[in-house]
C-alpha cells in the first residue's frame, strides 16, 4: 500500500495549462489544439476540450528526438525453436 501513497501527480505527468500556453504561444485551447495539430504534436481532449500533453513526450519534441523512430520497426517475438 505504501507505493500507491508514492504516485506521481499529475503535473509531473502532463504538461500544466501554463506550460501547454508557454509552448503553443496561446492560453486559448482552440489556438493550442491548431499549434499542436500544425506542429505534429500528439496530444488528446480532456471531456472539457483542453488539450493535454504528456511530459516525457513534450521533452523529447523539445529536444528534437524523433519519437517516432523511437518504436520497434516490427513486432518482436521469442525464438523458441530450440526449446524441442
């Protein structure tokens, strides 16, 4: 139980409304969601409309990593073929 009480909040997850109007250039969501739409920035809707970015991700496009080259180009599965 000791590690539930040790959860990360929610601010060191996502980016604050703050920080979001500091990147996007605007405190409007509407402004935000098209900064983000023009720049390829992956982000989803609060039920409100906000738009929200994740951290880790915000860090790497600041940082100009490629996420995307970040995935496995294809599915990996075990060799068990040497198993019999």
């Amino acid at each position: 139980m000791q590690a539930l009480l040790n959860l990360p909040s929610v601010d060191q997850l996502q980016l604050t409304e703050a920080e979001l109007e500091g990147v996007a250039g605007s405190p409007q969501y509407r402004l935000q969601i098209e900064w983000l739409k023009a720049n390829g920035w992956a982000f989803t809707l609060t039920r409100a409309g906000r738009p929200v970015v994740g951290r880790l991700y915000a860090n790497l496009k600041l940082a100009n990593i490629d996420t995307a080259a970040m995935a496995p180009s294809t599915e990996w599965s075990p060799d068990l073929s040497a198993l019999n």
